[in-house]
C-alpha cells in the first residue's frame, strides 16, 4: 500500500487518496472485529457451557460465576492498555496491533478446547480464567492502539465519520458472535449445544484471527520517528503531564462503557433472566438491534463532526441519565417484543452519541508520543471498573434481590459522564470539542 496520507496535509483528497485512506481504515478494523469477536463469543455462549465448567448451582448462580470471569478478563486491560501502549507509542501502531491479535487468537482457541469440570476438575474453570485474563490483556491493548491509528489516518473534518467505524467493528464483532450463537441455535439441538456446540464459535475466532493478521500486515505505519524516540513516547512519566485528559476520559468512558456493556452483552440474558422472553427470541431480538446499533455509528460519528464531541457526549449523558431507569423498569414485565424491542434501540440510540465518537474524542485529548497509552489506559481502567463489572454487578444484584438498584446505578454513571462533559472545550484549530 502506497504511503498512507497524513492528517496534516491540507490540499484536497483525490479518488485514489480517498480509497488508500478506506483500506486503511478497513485493515485496521478487520482486527478490531476478530479481537471483539472472540471476546464477545464468551458472553453470548454463557448460557450454554456455564454448567461444563461451575456444575453446581442454580441457573443464575452458573451465570454470576461465568459474568465473573467476564470480569476478570477486564480486570487485565489496564495492564493491556499500559502495555500495548508503550508499544504503540514507541515501537508503532502496526506492531502493537500485529501482536495483540495474535494473543486473542490463542485464547480464543484454547477455551475451544479446553475439556469441562468433568474431566479436568477445578483445572477446567482455573485454565478459563487464565484463557480469558489473556484475551483480556489483548483486548486492553486494542482499544487505544487501533483507536490511536484510526484518528491519525481520519482526514480533518471527517474524523467523526471515520473514527466511529472503530465501534462498528466492535459492534460487528459483538453481532457475528451473536448472529453465529442464533445460526447454531437453528442449526443444533440445545442439548448439542450445551455438549459441544458451543466450541464452535471460539474456534471460529481463531481462524478469523489468522485473516485479520494477514490484513493488518499491509497497513503502513502512521507515527514517525521522531514521535516514537521522543524522551516521553510511551511513558507513564509523559502521561502524567496529561493528567487531567487522564482524568476526564475516565470520567466519560465509566459512564459509557456501563450503558454500552448494559445494553449489549447484558441485555440478551436480562431479556431471558428477568422478563421472561424465551432464549431464541432474545437472541434474535439483539441480533436486529446491534445491526441497526452498528448502521447509525458512522452517522452520528459523521453528526458530531458537525454539532462537536462536547455536544455529542452531553447528548449521551443527559438523556442516559433520564430514561435509563424508566427503559429498564419496563422492560422488567413487558409482554410485547416489539415494544422490548424499541426500549432496546432507544437505549442503544442514546449510547450511540458516546459510542460513534469514543475513540477520536480520546484521541484527541493527548499529543502523538503518548497518545496511544493515554487512550488505552484510561479507557482500560474505567472499562474494567466499571463496563467489565456490569454482568458481574446486575447479576449479583438480582441474586440478592434488588435488582432495581442497578437501574440507578447505571442511571447515575450517565450524568457523571454529562457532567464531565461539560468540562470539554475547543481545543485547537480543526478540533471540535
């Protein structure tokens, strides 16, 4: 691929320019959906090998020690977003993404064959953990290194735009795990996919991953050498000179990340768990809800380059904020999916205004020599506070019978987002905040 256009050239794109710019975007995204892809797998097959490897307990009791788990694996993105973020910011973008989907790979393939409680004893849950405490660790890498690269090779004026293709990789990725859990559904009877079929779906990331490698080989690298050997390029010490951007993008990405993880990965097993609507149903449901979820991400992200990111989050904020508790409250005892299914993508809609620009508003707070590991760390640590522990939590919750209380919980993490929103500012030329 010939040199990818900086985003500091001025003269106007030609077709040529334009399309080399796309398949950048494109090849770096590939590895965004493997990496989500295999993560997400795990959520949404819960419900069929919780009892391979936790044997005893009720249903919800199965399910609050695979939610933890989930957890788990969050609890290593800040070690991943610290580390792959000193790789990013001082040996390149393309190697820090090249190794990253690597290792989801791996663990990927290792939960497709790890055998059950059955047969390996305690082993069998242990080796689960540590499988998902790797895929965590390249997930927390992930995130700020391919958000870091989309923003630099996103043309000014269209970062939105572009910038938001970012999460629809990660909700393709989130989708193709659930649209592949609904085809063996249909495809497998549900004692074969309690058995077996559930390995299906890790395996596949596995291979995908392999693809995703070969796409992210041809992507050009887009720092220079003079960021990656300035004396702070990927150090804590040059970090902390940006602390404050540190702080507020915590600020925002506890109360995103929340609504994201409660509306997505949550929200299949709330249907089924709480409101009673049969599995298939649910599925198919969230299947239709992601797809229209991931199709609005470029034009909201295209919207912010417009109305600004400030607006864009304090849209987000405020109105998670106020409906969250009213959607969720509803959907408790509704009867009807096509009304479940409008509460859904209300809430999705909503989310939308943080998701679309998560990553460039990110991008955009730190300079190019720790950009990366601004990105990735902050977003790693308030991800694994607080969207990791979102199935861990609501689950708990309910077991303890007071499941309401998550409802504000998640309602009050949206006005901190809005409140710290309101801190944003323009900052510099071309930069809407």
């Amino acid at each position: 691929m010939a040199e990818v256009i900086t985003e500091q050239e001025k003269q106007p794109e030609t077709a040529e320019q334009t399309k080399k710019r796309i398949w950048a975007i494109v090849g770096a995204s590939s590895g965004n959906l493997v990496e989500w892809f295999d993560f997400y797998v795990y959520s949404f097959c819960s419900l069929y090998f919780a009892h391979i490897f936790f044997p005893a307990g009720d249903t919800t009791t199965q399910l609050v020690q695979t939610a933890g788990v989930f957890a788990a694996g969050f609890l290593m993105r800040p070690i991943g977003g610290w580390l792959f973020g000193y790789i990013a910011d001082k040996h390149g973008r393309k190697t820090s993404m090249l190794i990253s989907v690597c290792m989801m790979c791996f663990g990927s393939l290792v939960i497709a064959c790890l055998p059950g409680y059955a047969t390996l004893g305690i082993w069998a849950p242990v080796l689960l953990l540590l499988a998902r405490l790797f895929q965590g660790l390249s997930v927390g890498g992930e995130y700020g290194t391919s958000a870091t690269y989309m923003s630099e090779v996103a043309v000014e004026g269209r970062k939105g735009f572009y910038a938001s293709f970012q999460y629809v990789t990660l909700i393709g990725g989130q989708l193709m795990a659930l649209l592949t859990v609904v085809i063996l559904q249909q495809v497998l009877s549900d004692e074969d996919l309690r058995s077996w079929g559930w390995r299906i779906p890790f395996a596949i990331g596995a291979v995908l991953a392999i693809v995703a490698l070969y796409l992210r080989r041809s992507l050009n690298e887009t720092s220079d050498h003079k960021t990656r050997a300035h004396k702070d390029a990927g150090s804590l010490r040059g970090l902390w000179k940006h602390r404050r951007a540190f702080i507020m993008v915590l600020g925002f990405t506890a109360g995103g990340s929340l609504s994201f993880y409660t509306f997505t990965t949550y929200m299949q097993k709330y249907l089924v768990n709480t409101s009673g609507m049969d599995a298939k149903t649910a599925s198919a449901l969230m299947t239709a809800a992601l797809f229209i979820f991931m199709l609005v991400q470029p034009l909201i992200g295209a919207l912010s380059d417009k109305i600004g990111r400030r607006s864009s989050m304090l849209i987000f904020g405020g109105f998670a904020a106020l409906l969250t508790v009213p959607i969720l409250t509803v959907l408790q005892s509704v009867n009807n999916t096509w009304i479940a299914f409008a509460l859904v993508m209300i809430a999705l809609l909503i989310t939308s205004f943080y998701t679309s620009i998560s990553g460039i508003l990110k991008a955009e707070m730190f300079p190019p020599e720790v950009r990366a590991l601004g990105v990735g760390l902050s977003y790693a640590v308030a991800n694994a506070i607080f969207g990791g522990s979102a199935e861990y939590v609501a689950l708990s919750l309910k077991a303890a019978g007071n499941e309401t209380s998550f409802f504000w919980y998640v309602s009050a993490m949206g006005a901190v987002a809005f409140v710290v929103s309101l801190m944003l500012h323009r900052r510099g030329k071309g930069i809407k905040l």
